[in-house]
C-alpha cells in the first residue's frame, strides 16, 4: 500500500499513478528528486470499496450528473472513517520519513499520458506538517478525483470514470530559492527547435498555477526529432525579465537545466514538462511529464500589434483592462457584437465619422486587440458636442432606463425553454438578444455623455483648490453615491450575518470552503435556498470581464462562497455615510471660494448634481446591461451541448475556441469529421496562448513600473490616507485571502471584487482609473485607493506593510 519513491519507475503506473511512476524513474537515472513516498492506488481501491463509492455514485455518472457525483464523493471522503491499517501505514512512513514538512500531490493512473497531461485537475497540497494534516491533505486527494472539472476532463475524452484510480505523491518540501517548469520545446510557439522557461524566486507551485508570473527564457537547441542532438548543444536566445532588480538564476544554472530536460526528453522519448527547484547549486526535479498540446497544433496568423495614439492608450489604461483582464476568445466575438455597434453609435453622436467598414472589421476579425477603437474622422458636428453634454444633464435618464431601456431587457431576457427551440429558432432567439441589448446599450452610452461634464466642472474645481488638489477633490465631489453595485454588497453583507446567526455548521461549512456540506443539515438547507435567491437577483453579475466565456456568479458561485468567507467576520454594513461627508466638506470648500463670480456657485452646483445622478444611472444600467450577455451565455450553453452531442465537438468548453459563423454553419449540419474538429480547436488553443499572451504583456507587463526608491505612483482615485498589511488577491479564487482592515492589492477589479471593499482598509490595482467602479465604490465606502500603480502586484510583498495616499496617488513600501 506504501512505497517509497526510490523502489518505483515507470512501470509502476497502475499502482503509482503518473507522477508517482515519473519521479520513481527520475530516481532510477541517478537524478536529484526530493525523498518521499506513495500512497499507492491499490490503497485508494480498497478504502473506495469499504466506503462503497462505485454503488453511490453510478446512477449520478451515468446521468452525467457531474455536480451531484462530486457533492456525493466530497461528503464519502471528508466524514467516512478511514480504514485502519491504511491510516497506520501512512503515518509510520510519514514518521519513517522524520515527519518534514512535505507536499502531498494527486497522481491518478490515467494522469500524465502522451495525449492527456489533466494538468491542473487534481488537488496539490504544499508545507503540510503533522500526521493528522497529511491524512487531511490525502482525503482531500483522493476526492479531486471527483470533483466537476475532473469528471468533464475525463467524459470529454471517453475515459471511463471507475476505470481510474488515484495514488497521491507525500514528498519533502524542497526550500526554493528558485522554481518553475521548462518545456523542451516551445508549445507556445509551436518550435521544435526552442526550449521555453519560466522560473521564479520561491515556490514553483506559483508559476504553475499562474499565480506568479516568473522570466521567460527562450533557449535554442537542436529541432525535437533530429538524428543527433547533442545536449551540450544549447544556448540562451533572449530573456523576458517581468520584474527589474529581481533575483534571477545563473545562465550556468540556465543551461545545465536545459541539457538536464534535453536527457529527459531523450530518455522518454518525447517532448518533456518539467516541473524544478533550485537550491543551493542544486537542481531538484519535481516532476517530468510529456506535454499534450503540440500535435499537429499550428499557430493561425496573427496581425502585428497596433500602434497605439496617445488617446487609445489612455482609454486602455483608464478603463478597458478593468473590464477585460484576459484576452477573448473567437466565440467571445458574438457578444463583442452588442457593444461594437453601441460603441461606433457613440462616436457618431459625439460627431465622429466612422465608417461602416471599419465597424464591420471589428465585428468580424477573430485574434486582434480588439478595444483599439478607431475614432474615426472628426466632422463638424464636434462642435455640437457640449450642447449635446448639456441636453444630456437636463434629461431624466434613469425615468427613461425604468420606463423603457430596462423593459426591453427583461423582455429579451425573459426564461425560455431553449431545449424545445430547433436549431434555427435558437440561433435567431440569441441574435434577438444580441440586436436589443446593443441597441438599448447604444442609447444608453449617448445617456453617459452627461458625465462629460466633469471636464467642466474641473476649471471651477481647480480655480477654487489648484491644480494639485483637483484630482482629489473631484473625487470627493462624486463620493457617497448610492449605487446598484453597493446595493449587492449590502445585500452579501446581510447573507453573510444570516450565516452567523443560522448556526455554528453553517459558518463552519463556509469558512472550511465546502458549501456542499450544508446541504446536511436543516438549517444548511435553508442557508443554500437564502444564496440561490441571492443568486437569482445578483448572479447575472459578470466576474472576469463581459466575455461569454467567462462564467457569471449563477454560472459559477465559487467567487461568492469566497467572498461571505471573508465577511462573516465583519461587524458593519458598509455605508456609505464616509463617501457623503467628504462630498459634503468638498462640495462647501469649492463653492465657498467662487462664490466671488456672481452665479458660479449655484450653476456649479446644480451642474454637479446632474453629474452624480448621470454616473449613478451608469452603474444601474451597468448592472442590468449584464443580463443580456447572461441570456447570451445560456444560448451558447445549449449550443455546446448540442454540438458536443452530436459527435461534432470533443467537449462543450471547445465552443469558445470557435467562431459564431463556424456555430452557424456546424448547427446546420455542416460539420468537419470530429478529427479536425479536434485539429482546428487545438489550433485555435495554441493561438490564443499567444494571443493572451501578448495581451497580459500590454494590459500589466509593458514598460517599467512608475517608482521611486520605495514607493510606486498611481491614480489617486479615493482620497484618505492608511496603513496596513498588504493582501494580494490575484483572482476571483482568492477572494477569502483577504481579512478585515487589510490593504486590497490586485492587478484590477471590476463589479464582482467590490464587495471586498467592505473589508479592506484600502484599495491599490495595477490598473484603473478614477472612473472605474473600483473608484466609485472606495469613495462610496470612503477608503482610500491608488489605481493604475503599474506592476503592484509585483513590487509589493504579500503581508507587507504599506502606505496608501490616495489623496497623492503614492503608495510607500515599508517594512
């Protein structure tokens, strides 16, 4: 049942699993692997046995009920005895071992193969300590073999789910000073004859699992596959430093890794993914796999990154990574087709002249920077403009949104049974969605024109002030809002006391991150039944971007459990009583000092009234706006599974990788062979890494970051100054990180992360504005917040102290 790492090889599959079998035969070949053991698969067989889990789970598996299958197992692992003699034989090899810290990996026997790597879908635990945390960790193992996305890995590729065991890797910690993975050759580019790395100071568990982003290293060797490749035959062709003055490893260390990958790959016979550490000189081997995604995978043609002017730029800086973090995908384009046409609608009013062919290339065109708008050629009707502004500040836009722009939303957005549509019917029902929501979105952009005005409004401002403290007191001005976006974060709030209140099971289950486990108890029940209403009011809410691949809170409630996680410590609502006082105090200092032209102060104010009303209606309709690209997603939902059904497309995620004309044409019966269906979406995968790519580069990696000695400047987007501990939160994920009056770090944020603030005592992003909703909702709150502080996230350290002046933009790196 137990066997050490030195007594196994690759032969040893079926009882060690893939990493357990690879390590043992990195061993064999003399090569330097931290001691360990395994759990053996047979183990994991006989504890499923006596806990009869085939029998509880095959009527959910045969349903392809994925979701209640990983809810059965999750409870058969978490709360069933463990048998005896597995228990005691895992703690004496853990004792035997001298009782370390260690990491404890999943190694299932279908892991790791030549076409199917299930990278990244089963559990990994690290700095494991004590015995009663291995065996912890080990369940916890044991049942990712279970969870949802681990199922629809393994369906979408007919591999048969009670076939599979699982063995788990207990191996000792390796304290690194660096880590990271080299591919022998370059699956990004799809180059044979380069070998790509990306290492990191720490942990390479980070870099795997995209939570640090390390240097890049492109190395040149002899083409995968030719008669000799000698593996002294390597050298170093460029280097992508992510951070200056970061610590970095030799070139001899470089190098002596690459010629160790090169024996590697001679040894398996194929390209290799391997997983390393570097400690003391040394270079520790964690893990050795063949990478999957090469094939016959080619990289479509890319256009070269545009040039941007000064005004795209700002727009993509001030905005746009905010809302689209991540680079779209092909099918991501339909939904790119609601605000395109509202978007170009909106230069036109303002008095652009954008022709109908330049808005046609942007609908159509699959891999390019998309939210490089052409503004087209400025007419005459410019001068309109500030007449236009001020039309737009006398009109009641909320009364239209109320009265006819929302109606038409729900109305295209009402349930329908899109199972009983034929194929016809569901692709116009979602052009229906597409058509309306960009039309009611186009209106409603010519609405925001009012808040032009904050240009006007600026010269009395800095007047009163100066030019220094304008940014802050327009802050200031527009503060204390009371916004659709706060309303959910009220609401969040309210959810997370009535967990407190529904009893010590329910806030454990919450706080342990297993909302499965309500569903044991009464009051459970009712808690789940209070956060699907919650869901049903407030989980159209977008998370990473108004992308139709991106899963909303409905889709995927994993970002709320996170965030009443992290709220069920707080003990106020938030309020927005801070946001008003400062608009108060601001508002009387600005009027009381141009109260000297007659007229001035009045006209200022009721100007800024009409402001704040306009930005108020921007976040409502925001808010609403999202259900149409939530109806759209469910079209596109029932679209995947009808494809995949039909034998068209490997799984149902595939369809993101596909354009809306190829869905078109595939639904109407004129699909290639599954073979290059599976050919064309490996391709267009291959593409998109680059695309992304090149996309994180110019959203948070291009140029250096904006610092001086200590400190990092930004947007002073939420005046106040505090002092605390930094928390980097890198994704939806991580919310829970965060604790009560400790300072939010992240690369951006959008709606869905402002309940965070709630807790935080500050506010610094790697990008945004003082427009964004990150703005907006931290001066509701009143928290001070620096956005835009380029590369953040890297300069400053989890847990370390920092200053924020948000009054100045500046963050101060302390101790």
């Amino acid at each position: 049942m137990i066997h050490r790492l030195s007594e196994l090889s690759r032969a040893d599959l079926s009882k060690a699993g893939g990493k357990g079998a690879n390590l043992g035969e990195l061993i064999r070949l003399g090569l330097a692997v931290p001691p360990g053991f395994v759990v053996s698969a047979d183990a994991y067989a006989e504890q499923a046995r006596e806990w009869r889990l085939s029998e509880r789970l095959s009527d959910h598996l045969a349903a392809g009920r994925w979701d209640e299958a990983a809810a059965e197992a999750a409870e058969v692992f978490e709360k069933s005895a463990m048998l005896p003699e597995i228990e005691r034989a895992i703690r004496d090899a853990y004792r035997e071992h001298g009782a370390p810290k260690v990491a404890v990996r999943s190694s299932a026997t279908a892991e790791d193969l030549a076409d199917a790597s299930f990278a990244g879908q089963h559990e990994t635990f690290l700095d494991v300590e004590g015995e009663d945390a291995v065996l912890l960790a080990l369940r916890r193992c044991w049942a990712s073999l279970w969870s949802p996305r681990a199922l629809r890995y393994r369906a979408a590729r007919a591999i048969d789910h009670l076939s599979v065991k699982i063995a788990a890797v207990v191996q000792r910690m390796v304290p690194a000073e660096f880590a990271g993975v080299l591919f022998t050759v370059d699956p990004v580019a799809q180059r044979a004859d380069r070998m790509l790395l990306e290492v990191a100071p720490g942990l390479g568990e980070a870099v795997v699992s995209g939570h640090t982003t390390g240097d890049v290293y492109r190395l040149r060797r002899e083409p995968f596959g030719a008669e000799s490749a000698p593996s002294a035959d390597v050298a170093i062709d460029d280097r992508d430093r992510r951070e200056a003055g970061r610590p970095a490893p030799s070139d001899a260390m470089v190098l002596e890794l690459a010629r160790l990958g090169l024996r590697l790959e001679k040894h398996f016979g194929c390209p290799q993914d391997v997983e390393f550490a570097f400690q003391g000189g040394s270079i520790h081997l964690l893990q050795s796999r063949p990478i999957t995604t090469l094939g016959a995978a080619e990289i479509e043609p890319l256009p070269p990154p545009p040039k941007l002017t000064r005004a795209q730029r700002k727009m993509l800086e001030s905005n746009d990574n905010d809302r689209f973090p991540i680079a779209p995908k092909p099918l991501d384009q339909w939904g790119f087709c609601i605000a395109i046409p509202a978007l170009t609608r909106t230069l036109r009013f303002a008095g652009f002249d954008v022709s109908e062919a330049d808005e046609r290339a942007l609908m159509d065109q699959v891999w390019r920077e998309f939210f490089v708008l052409p503004l087209g050629r400025p007419t005459l009707g410019l001068l309109k403009l500030p007449q236009k502004v001020a039309t737009s500040l006398r009109t009641d836009w909320m009364a239209w949104w109320e009265r006819e722009g929302f109606k038409r939303i729900q109305e295209v957005c009402a349930p329908v049974d899109l199972r009983a549509l034929d194929d016809a019917a569901l692709l116009a029902h979602g052009d229906r969605i597409v058509a309306t929501t960009s039309d009611v979105l186009g209106q409603r952009f010519e609405g925001s024109a009012a808040q032009m005005a904050a240009v006007a409004l600026r010269i009395p401002v800095t007047l009163a002030v100066g030019s220094k403290r304008a940014d802050a007191i327009m802050g200031d001005l527009v503060s204390g809002l009371h916004t659709r976006t706060s309303e959910v974060n009220i609401a969040l709030y309210h959810l997370a006391r009535k967990a407190t209140s529904a009893g010590p099971e329910v806030v454990q289950a919450i706080r342990e991150g297993r909302p499965e486990a309500l569903r044991e108890s009464e009051a459970g029940r009712a808690y789940l039944a209070d956060v699907q209403a919650f869901l049903d009011e407030h989980g159209h809410r977008e998370s990473t971007g108004l992308y139709l691949s991106a899963p909303t809170w409905q889709q995927d409630p994993t970002p709320v459990w996170g965030l009443l996680r992290g709220m069920l410590d707080a003990t106020e609502p938030p309020s927005e009583e801070a946001g008003m006082k400062r608009y108060r105090a601001a508002l009387e200092e600005v009027t009381g000092k141009i109260r000297f032209v007659p007229g001035l102060a009045g006209a200022f104010e009721r100007t800024l009234d009409q402001l704040r009303r306009a930005i108020v209606f921007r976040e409502r309709s925001h808010f609403d706006l999202t259900r149409g690209f939530s109806a759209l997603q469910a079209v596109v939902t029932e679209m995947a599974r009808r494809l995949h059904e039909r034998g068209h497309l490997p799984s149902t995620d595939d369809i993101f990788y596909l354009t809306i004309a190829e869905v078109r044409v595939w639904l109407q019966g004129k699909a290639p062979p599954l073979e290059e269906a599976k050919k064309l979406v490996r391709r267009r995968r291959a593409t998109y890494g680059v695309v992304n790519g090149r996309w994180q580069k110019r959203a948070f990696g291009a140029g250096p970051a904006n610092t001086s000695g200590d400190a990092l400047q930004g947007i002073g987007a939420s005046s106040g100054v505090v002092r605390g501990k930094a928390r980097i939160v890198r994704d939806e994920r991580e919310f829970n990180r965060l604790q009560a009056g400790e300072i939010l770090v992240c690369r951006f944020t959008n709606p869905s992360w402002t309940p965070l603030f709630t807790l935080a005592a500050g506010v610094v992003t790697d990008t945004g504005g003082a427009v964004s909703h990150a703005a907006i909702v931290a001066r509701e709150y009143g928290i001070p917040a620096v956005l835009g502080a380029a590369r953040a996230t890297e300069r400053i350290t989890d847990g370390q102290e920092i200053l924020v002046d948000g009054t100045e933009g500046r963050v101060t790196l302390l101790r």
